[in-house]
C-alpha cells in the first residue's frame, strides 16, 4: 500500500500527538501519587487536583486556539510540547516545598501544591491539541476526517502512559526518574514538531512564515506545512455568532461538549468504582480499569472517524451515540443488584503481569457497551461546529476549554456530592441521564430515519435514571447466612455493615474489604492499641490510624490519656461506625478526649503540631491502593519526628495476607529509622496472626515491676472477659514475639521501601499464593527465627526477668501450635482425638516454660 507524502506527514504527525498523550498521562500518574504523599490520599485532594488539571488544561486550550490563528501551528505543537516537558522537569523540584504545608486542610493543601506543580505543564499541553488541528484540518468537512485518527492516536497513547507511569517504569527507574522520562519523551516531541516542520520547508523551498496554507481549491488535500502568506482570503459573511460559532449549533455545540465532560468524568468515575465491586483497589488493578476505559473511548473515536469518512452524517451518529450510552449507563444501574451475585476470579498467586492483564480485559469488556459510543461524543461534536470557520484550531480551542472545565466540575462532583446522595447506581443513573438529555435535544432539532429510536432510547435511560435516584437499590454482595444492617456510599465506595451467624458485626468497603469485626475478634483489635501503650510511661497524647469501626482506636481511651486523635480516609466508613458500632468502640464517638479526623493519617501525622507519645497504625490491606505509603521510610522519618522523647510508631501488619518479604520489607525499613524496635503480637492464632511492628526512640522498661505496676494501673482489666495479655505480667510477656534490633541480622537481605521507590505496594500488588502467607506452620518458623537469639536490646530486663521473657517468647510458640491443632482437627474423629491430645501436650510444654502463664483453649484461636 502506497501513501501520499501529505498522509505520510499526518501518520507522523498522529504518531507524535501519541507519544505526546503517552507522556502526558505518564506525568499525570507520577503527580498524583506525589502530590497526594504531599498533600493527602484522599479522594478530596484527588479531586482537587484533577480539577486543578482540566480547568488550566482548559485555559490552555483556549490559548492555543487564539494562537493558531497568529503562529505556524506545526511550530505551536512544537513550542507547547517542550514547554510541557520544561514545565515537567521543574515540577518536581518543588515538590519538596509540599512539607511547609503543616496546618493548611488537606484539600486546600492539594490544590496549592498541586497549582505550583501541575499547573504550569498542563497549561502547556493544553495548546497542543488546537494547533494540532489547526495543522492538520483544512476545512470544516474535514474535521473527523483528517484529525479523528490524531485524537484516538493521542488517547491510546495515554492509556499506555497511564499504565507505564503507574506500573512498569517506577518499578524499574523509581518515581522520579519516571517523571524525567515523560518530560524528556515531551522535549522529544516537540524536537520532532520542528524537524517536521524544518524538512517540509527545504524540500519545497519555503521560507519560515507565519501562517499555514488554507488553499484547498483545486480539490487536492492541502499540504499541512506549508506556508499561507500569499494565499487569497476571502471574506467571510456576516453573520450572528455565539462565541465564534454560528447557528442553528452554536449554543448547541457549547452544551453538547460542557454535558459530555461533565457526563463523561461522572460516567468514568462510577465505571471506577463499579469496577471495584469486583476487583480490589490496587495499584494494578486501577491503572488497568482507567486504560482499559481510555481505550475504548479512543474506540470511540475512531469509529467516529471512520463513519464520517464513509459519509455518514455527524448529527445521526451524535445522537444516537449519547442515547445508546445513556441507555447503557442507566441499565448498568438497575442492573447492579443483579450483577453483584457474579464474583471475579481469585488472583493470589498469579503473576501481577497476568493479573493486571485479567482485569484489563474484564474492564475492557464490562466498560466497552458505554465508553466507546461515550468516545464518539466529543470529536462528533467538534463535527457539527462552527461550520463558517476559517481556523478550525480556534473553534477546537474553545469547545476544549468549555469540555475540559465541565470535566473539572465532574471529577468535583461525581465523588463528593453524586455518589453520597445518589449511590453508586444512582451515579450511573446521573451520567445516563445527562448523556439521554444530549440525545432528546438532538433528536427534538433534527430530522433523520432513526429519530424515532434514539428518542425512545434516551427517554428509556432517562426514565430510569430518575426512578434510581428516587429509589436507591442495595449495593451488597452477601454470603451465606449474612444480613444487611445497612449500608453507606461515599468517594471510597460502598461501605457495608453486615452481620453473619456468629453473631458477628462488620464493616465490608466494596464487597472485598472487611473492616475490623465483633465477637471473637473483639480481643485482638483492642489489643492493638493496649500493648503498645502499655509498653509506654505514661502516654498522654495517642494518634491511631484507620479507625474503621472504632474498636482498635477506641480501646486506647482505657488508659488515662489526655487526647485520643482517630484518623479514617472514608467518610462512609466513620458513618457506619458511628451509627452501628457504638456498642463495641468506647465510646469513641461521645468521649471529650476523643478527636475523630476524617482525612490521609500519614498528611494528619504530617500537619500535627503537637507531638504524640504514640503512634499507631492499624492493620491495613496490603495490596490497597495507598497503603503503601504508610510503611515507606519516608512516612516512618516523619512519624519519627512527631513522637515525643521515649515515644513510639506501631505498625499493625496481618501477617494472613503477607509472606516472608512483605514482612521482612516492613521490619527492615522499620530497623533503617529507629534505633528500637520490637516484634510484638496480638493475638495467639496461627491462622489469622496479628503482628506488630514497634519503633521506639528509647528501650522500653518491662521488668518484672514496671510491667506489674503498668497493668494494675489500667481499666483493660475490668472488662468481663479478662483479656488474654493482662491476666498477668508472665501472659503479657507471650505478646512479645521479639527483638528485631538484636536480629537485625536475619533482616539486612531485605529491600527498604521509599515513596519513590516502594518495594511494599509494588509485592503486595502481586498478592502473594496462599501457601507462601505467614499463617499455619510459615508463621510458625517465622516466630522461632525471630526468637531464636534470646539477647534483648530494644528492651530492659534485670538478669532474672531476661530469662523469663526468652522462655515466654518459647511458650508463645508452643501456645500457637496447639491453638493450631485445635482448630484445625474437631475431635469428632479419631484424628482430631489424636491432634486434641497433642496439643494438650504442647500446652503443658508451654505452661512448664512459662510458670504462671494462664492460657485457655478459648484463647488460642479466634
């Protein structure tokens, strides 16, 4: 197949606007993670920051379309792209500027921070797009036709940046690196603009102008180029406009590309948070649903281009477009209920390259029915505008201004105000309608043969739309013998109160994540706040991280302290706490020393003015999207900074999600920060064990007297159910697992995690297989090399309590293993009599190594 030099030009002009939307969504990923380390990971900050994104986007694009009536626009594109990638290469060195935000809210601090580092670059990428088109249309007629293909070829292009900038690159060069890849692949770009440019203009022996030829009337595609001084202009008929564009679509295309911005944000985001009833929010996981969704929407685009060129005409294909993706988004919301009962395969285990693949593809479908004809909306748009204008880069300039604001407006509402007043389904309900409203109005100006269907389409999927905001169906995937106490929907997703046949009572965030519990677990949550404050003097000041319920933060309000500062990212979360778990958390609701803060814990620990005696986070799934960061050294240096002398940070891990490296990677980077730390444990259970990870400024005191004087002192003790560890000091000295200072050793082989480099979200992504986790016989072994050495530093013992403490650690072995063979043989059968004796047997080791530990079966498995 042979090509005309002019189509040779355009494929190369396409191929550059790829790499361009490649590196500018590869930027796009890099911010968001910095910035919200910065300023907050929270969908507020989230939000304000891709407002901050699209609204000077937008001004760009206005800029550019003023521009590319004056300058050459091949020279525009050139000048914008390498401003975009300078702009890239000083963004991030004011990152570190982010840290003198101590005191400023969390949105507000994302929005300067985000100001001073996205701003300027989007602002710049943002004139490319209307030069692009100023180059490459020559007329109206052929808008979808010569710059169709550019714009699907810029959207594919970011929906591999999305992924690189995520996923492959930080793994390989770090976060910052990456960063300066995307501003070197911008500089690239635009280098290649002006060779273009350069090459063109010595073969045909024209000399630098200023303007592009719009001489196209010999019927031969005009070379994009070329100069235009000299060519004739005519005058053009006087005519009402409505900024530039003419009627009957002037007002029209306005609103047609402000609803499909604002439809389209609110659509992509309810798509995101669909995909989340399925699928777990990690970091693969979300760069693969918003790829997959831009890819369709480049679909979209190019069949627009490809429909155009057959001859279809633009307004048909517009309407129909907006109907079939408001009927979608509108049955996808009725539908939810239903499709709920379907489950997404496990993945543990598979590599995360086939898992991110797995999810792709299923985003890739499940999103395809709405994100394609949702793709067809704009360019189609841009088709039925402005007619009469001479410089289409000007009519493309102000429709992405007004697209691009409305896109600013729609990633603000689709989290804070659409999804907690109408749930998740009645988000998609919302999008469906505004896209069923774009169609009746084109349907109601027009005439054409499928009138009469797109109109009954769009007055489907808006009278649904309207029947799920008026009544909002149950959003929750229930197990056998489960009930729904009520649910909640908020920017986080759906939160879940549900209680099983134990009787047990829990919070579930998007059908995947269960979130603390009643019942037997009752025990080990609180012990996540009493043993690490027991280890302290006298703690006046607590910040506890990850709330959730409130029955882990809540049970700090025990001890005599002065303020109890409780920290949970999801609004919907502290609601369900509030109004369903008042029973089991304290108090913490009613309680005057208790603070709650809806907000990031590591921007709150970040922001904090005064300092806490302890610091504790609570367990944490590990493969979550932002959880990572608050095991980096990073967060560990700044917790370390807001302890008091003789403080400490307490990493809660479950070790039933985590293997040897997760594991390893936490206390490793726990030992490059404190000059103490302490392996401790919550609970004495081998299938779900919890683990604590101290950092301690100064040894702790646990000698015999200390620690007697330290439990009498404390209420944990009236409870009606005296708790395993505060029974007696020789039970709290089976909580201690050991000391990771005095084996460092056993720890050097393991990576440190960093915010630019963090080896803990990038394994925990991969969720390791089952039979490599930290429970049963692996958690086992994992306890005895760690108590192996029986040497103390993190801690001071007298001579006769260090004997004591290194026969405890033994006995809490032994005590595992038999509650191990409790639970996992009934002895309603000859082998289960067998494993029953034998571990009666380990219990009397246990009790012979450790006199006056009480240790009940009851006590060895939750």
């Amino acid at each position: 197949m042979s090509f005309t030099t002019e189509q040779r030009a355009s494929m190369r002009f396409a191929l550059l606007h790829g790499c361009a939307g490649f590196a500018l969504l590869g930027m796009e990923a890099v911010w968001m993670r910095k910035i919200g380390l910065a300023a907050g990971n929270t969908y507020l900050a989230a939000a304000a920051v891709t407002a901050v994104f699209f609204v000077f986007a937008a001004a760009g694009g206005l800029a550019g379309g003023a521009l590319a009536r004056r300058v050459r626009p091949v020279r525009l594109y050139a000048v914008a792209e390498s401003l975009t990638g300078a702009a890239g290469v000083c963004s991030f060195m004011l990152l570190p500027a982010a840290a003198h935000l101590a005191g400023v809210p969390a949105a507000l601090g994302a929005v300067f921070v985000a100001l001073a580092i996205a701003a300027p670059a989007s602002f710049c990428a943002g004139m490319a797009f209307p030069a692009a088109a100023e180059a490459l249309v020559t007329d109206a007629g052929g808008r979808a036709r010569d710059a169709g293909a550019v714009y699907a070829a810029n959207a594919l292009g970011s929906a591999l940046g999305m992924v690189a900038g995520s996923v492959v690159l930080p793994q390989a060069l770090g976060y910052a690196w990456t960063l300066a890849f995307m501003c070197l692949i911008h500089l690239c770009t635009g280098a290649a603009a002006l060779l273009l440019l350069r090459r063109r203009d010595a073969r045909d022996g024209v000399r630098p102008q200023i303007f592009t030829s719009r001489d196209g009337g010999d019927g031969v595609r005009p070379q994009i180029f070329t100069s235009q001084r000299g060519c004739i202009r005519t005058e053009r008929p006087t005519q009402l406009t409505i900024w530039g564009l003419t009627p009957p679509w002037g007002g029209v295309a306005y609103a047609l590309a402000g609803m499909s911005g604002l439809a389209g944000m609110t659509l992509e985001f309810a798509a995101l948070m669909w995909m989340r009833q399925w699928v777990h929010s990690s970091l693969y996981s979300t760069a693969a649903v918003l790829a997959a969704f831009i890819v369709n929407l480049a679909a979209g685009a190019w069949c627009a281009t490809a429909w155009r060129r057959r001859g279809r005409p633009a307004v048909p294909l517009l309407a129909a477009a907006m109907a079939w993706t408001g009927a979608v988004a509108a049955t996808c919301g009725v539908a939810l209920p239903l499709l709920l009962r379907f489950t997404f395969p496990a993945m543990a285990g598979m590599a995360p390259s086939l898992a991110a693949l797995a999810v792709a593809a299923f985003a890739l479908v499940a999103s395809m029915p709405a994100a394609v004809p949702a793709g067809m909306v704009f360019p189609l748009t841009w088709d039925i505008a402005a007619q009469g204008e001479r410089h289409q880069g000007a009519v493309l300039g102000r429709l992405v201004a007004v697209n691009l604001a409305c896109c600013a407006l729609g990633a603000l509402a689709a989290p804070l105000l659409l999804l907690p007043l109408l749930g998740l389904a009645g988000a998609l309900a919302m999008a469906g309608a505004l896209y069923a409203g774009g169609a009746l109005v084109l349907s109601a100006r027009t005439t054409f043969a499928h009138r009469r269907a797109a109109f009954i389409a769009a007055a489907c999927a808006a009278a649904a739309a309207v029947a799920l905001m008026v009544r909002q169906p149950r959003c929750t995937r229930l197990a056998a013998g489960e009930s729904l106490v009520a649910d909640y929907t908020g920017p986080h997703g759906v939160a879940a109160v549900v209680e099983d046949a134990s009787p047990s009572r829990h919070i579930v965030l998007n059908q995947q994540y269960t979130l603390n519990g009643t019942s037997r677990a009752l025990e080990p949550q609180r012990n996540e706040s009493w043993i690490p404050l027991a280890l302290l003097r006298s703690p006046r000041r607590v910040a506890f991280i990850g709330m959730a319920s409130g029955i882990s933060a809540g049970a700090a309000l025990d001890y005599p302290i002065e303020r109890l500062v409780a920290i949970e990212v999801a609004p919907e979360v502290i609601r369900a706490a509030r109004a369903h778990f008042e029973e089991w958390n304290n108090g913490i609701f009613t309680d005057s020393r208790a603070e709650i803060i809806c907000d990031d814990g590591r921007a709150v620990i970040q922001r904090a003015q005064k300092p806490f005696d302890a610091i504790i986070c609570d367990l944490l799934l590990p493969w979550e999207d932002g959880a990572g960061a608050l095991y980096s050294r990073d967060f560990l240096e700044i917790a370390a900074r807001r302890i008091t002398p003789g403080g400490l940070v307490c990493l809660w891990l479950p070790l039933y999600q985590h293997d040897d490296l997760l594991a390893g990677i936490v206390v490793r980077t726990m030992l490059d920060v404190f000059p103490y730390v302490l392996l401790v444990r919550a609970n004495i259970d081998a299938r779900e064990p919890y683990a604590g990870v101290i950092g301690l400024t100064a040894p702790c005191d646990m000698s015999e007297a200390v620690l007697s004087a330290r439990l009498s002192s404390v209420k944990v003790k009236s409870r009606a159910h005296e708790p395993l560890f505060f029974r007696s000091t020789a039970n709290f000295r089976l909580a201690l697992l050991g000391d990771a200072r005095a084996n460092a050793h056993s720890f050097a082989g393991y990576p440190v995690t960093t915010d630019d480099r963090p080896a803990f979200l990038f394994h925990a992504t991969e969720r390791p297989a089952p039979s490599a986790l930290l429970t049963g016989t692996n958690f086992l072994q994992w306890c005895a090399a760690r108590s192996a050495e029986g040497s103390f530093v993190s801690c001071t013992l007298p001579a006769g309590d260090t004997a004591a403490q290194r026969a405890a650690m033994h006995a809490g072995v032994l005590y595992t293993e038999a509650g191990a063979l409790f639970s996992r043989h009934p002895a309603d059968s000859r082998a289960g009599m067998r494993a029953q004796i034998e571990a009666v047997r380990l219990m009397m080791r246990a009790l012979g190594a450790a006199p006056g530990s009480e240790v009940r079966q009851e006590d060895m498995h939750y």
